[in-house]
C-alpha cells in the first residue's frame, strides 16, 4: 500500500515505473479505509519509443531521453542533471526532518510528524528537472494516523487496536475484504489475518517504497549489437556513435 500523493518511481526497466494508484469506491468500503489518498504501487509501461524520465515524472522520447543522459555525462552540472541539491555534494538524511529543510526528493521516504501523529512529512520538489526539494507537512485523513513503518496513514482503530493479531515485524494496514467480485482479500502485498480480520503488510521501515533503479548511466544499442561498461572510454564511444545514429 501506499499514499497516493506519492511521485511516480522508477523501474527496473528504462520504460516501466511505479504509480500509486487510488482504491476505487468498492475497495475503499471494503478495507475500511479513510478518504481515498491510499492506494497500491502499480507497474506502468511507457508508450513504444518512449522511456521514464523520473525528474520530469514522465514518459519521454527514448531516442531524446537517451541524448539527455549522454549529455549529463559530459555536463554533469547542466540543468536536469545534477544529483544534488543546489550544487552540494553532502547527502540529505532521512533522519529527523525538519520541516521546510532541504531533501532530495528522488532519494527521500516519508517521514513521521514529531508534532502530529495525524500528518507526515514529505520531500516536495522546490523547481522542475531538479532533485531539490523541502520536507513538507502532509496530512492524513480524518480518523487516521500516519504509520512510518509501512509509510501509509491508516485507521486509528485499526492501528491502536490490532497490531497483535499480526506476524512479526509486520503491521495492521486495513480490514479484510468480505468476499466480493473484483475485490482482493487484501490489498497490495499484505496478508489477511483469518483469526483478526485485519490485513497485514511488512514494515518496509526506512527505505523507499519502491524499488529506485533510476535511469541508466550505459545503454545496450542493440543496432549495433554492441555494450558499453561503466568505463569512461564505453561511455564515450556509445555517446559518439549514439550521436552519429
């Protein structure tokens, strides 16, 4: 499971990442859930000719795309290519948070609220095709309370109440479903809990919620029939041809 205002992450493949998509009316009945900022990751697959750009957070020509990479490497510091946050090298912690302090966005979890149990802090992107951004306070749902170890806010009665019922390291996320067409037992990858009614999901604890594989530094050009390792010398002579093509 996962907070629908949650930026789409990258996948394994230059052409797939990750969405959270909202529950529909049915399943938002049917778990017990809050309002409708909680949904599950589901992968999506780009168009034909077209590959994930996670800093525009969107699907973009390959051919384009693939020149922009190849220009990052020769101009690291170029716009859309900087890893870091205004030009520093230091990595930001996802550590105690503070609210309106530097992150960076792709590389930052959702954090828990020292203030409030009923709202969470989020990394939000401060300018387009820059991994800069500021922890922001996001609130939860009426009635809910923001879970870090499974970054989702879920039922207070659920989270004050059930988290015996499930497995270690693991905890409650939502009711199970009553038998019904198009409706999963459970949603996600959490399991029900027969005995307790409750779904329960795997703490993810503080890492990302989806896999973060990023966009390629190398390319396999499969014309040409020929791949390129991490050398400068690979990376060089596939941009040179990549160019040329």
């Amino acid at each position: 499971m996962c907070m629908t205002i949650e930026r789409f992450r990258a996948g394994e493949a230059s052409n797939q990442f990750f969405e959270c998509s909202p529950f529909n009316e049915d399943e938002i009945r049917a778990y017990g859930v809050n309002g409708n900022n909680v949904g599950i990751w589901n992968l999506r697959t780009c168009p034909d000719d077209e590959d994930f750009d996670e800093t525009q957070q969107r699907c973009v020509e390959r051919r384009t795309y693939r020149r922009q990479q190849a220009n990052c490497i020769l101009n690291p510091t170029s716009i859309g290519c900087r890893p870091n946050c205004q030009g520093k090298t230091i990595a930001f912690s996802n550590q105690n948070p503070i609210q309106g302090d530097l992150c960076n966005w792709r590389m930052a979890n959702l954090q828990a609220d020292p203030f409030s149990e009923a709202s969470f802090l989020q990394c939000v992107p401060q300018s387009q095709n820059e991994p800069c951004g500021r922890w922001t306070q996001m609130a939860c749902a009426p009635g809910t309370t923001f879970a870090l170890p499974n970054q989702i806010c879920i039922s207070l009665t659920i989270n004050q109440g059930d988290a015996i019922g499930c497995p270690p390291q693991s905890n409650p996320v939502c009711a199970c479903a009553q038998q019904q067409p198009g409706v999963n037992r459970c949603p996600g990858q959490s399991r029900c809990m027969e005995n307790f009614g409750i779904c329960c999901q795997q703490q993810l604890g503080n890492t990302m919620p989806m896999p973060n594989f990023g966009p390629p530094v190398v390319v396999l050009n499969q014309e040409l029939g020929e791949f390129h390792n991490n050398s400068v010398n690979g990376i060089f002579a596939s941009f040179a041809k990549f160019l040329e093509g």
